[in-house]
C-alpha cells in the first residue's frame, strides 16, 4: 500500500523535527553536566528564592508576586517553574531546572524545525536545521 505525498512528507517533517531537537537536547544535557553546579547563582537568589520560595514559605505568596519586575524584564515563567519545582519535589534543584529548561527549548527546536522542514525545500531546510543544531 502506498503512503500518501503529504502524509510522507509530514513524517518527514517531523523526522528532522525530532532529529534536530534530540540533537539540541543531548547538547544541552552535555552542558548541564558540566557547568551546572549544586547551588543557585547568580539571580536564582532573587529572582526565585527571595521573590517566591521565602514568601510561599511563610505563607505570603500572592499571584502578582510572579508578575513583579526584576530591572527590565518580568520572569513569571521562571518563579513559576522554580515554584512548581518546589511543589512537587520539595526541593530546589538547579540541575532539574535546567533540564527541564532544556526539555523546553528542544520542544521548541523540534516545532520550528518541523514546520521549516515542511515550508522549505530540503536544502534550504537543511540549513536552518544546521543552523538550530549549532545552539
């Protein structure tokens, strides 16, 4: 039996998709490996632990606290995760954090690769996947 034109394309699609973000994934791992260490740095201390982990602690977390500023850029996706993280594993892990940071953006490479895999012709898709590979 034959497979359709278009429906082999999409598996094709999504092959370079899934290739590209394995790709994308097993390099970010590599890296947490070697550079992530066992203690928040940096702005972990403020941004999640001060703004979020310490108020939830004492019972003073309120919805807006995720929302607040931190200079010029607001990081509720980041006191979410770091929130959730707690939540569920009650405890704050910067290797699960940039895991699951990780897991993120290959799911991100994996959507846009397959999209440009299915839009571009396959040379010039070979090169914007070369391209996301590099990250």
């Amino acid at each position: 039996m034959m497979v359709p034109v278009a429906a082999r394309s999409r598996q094709w699609s999504w092959g370079w998709g899934l290739g590209a973000a394995g790709l994308a994934l097993a390099a970010r791992l590599h890296e947490i490996h070697a550079y992530t260490g066992d203690v928040p740095i940096n702005d972990q201390w403020q941004i999640e632990a001060a703004s979020i982990l310490a108020p939830w602690l004492d019972g003073a977390l309120r919805p807006g606290m995720f929302f607040e500023p931190h200079f010029e850029h607001v990081p509720a996706f980041t006191r979410l995760l770091a929130w959730l993280q707690v939540v569920f594993t009650g405890r704050w892990d910067p290797f699960v954090q940039a895991t699951v940071n990780a897991v993120l953006f290959s799911g991100y490479i994996a959507l846009v690769t397959r999209w440009v895999a299915a839009h571009l012709r396959p040379v010039a898709a070979l090169a914007v996947v070369a391209l996301f590979a590099g990250n």
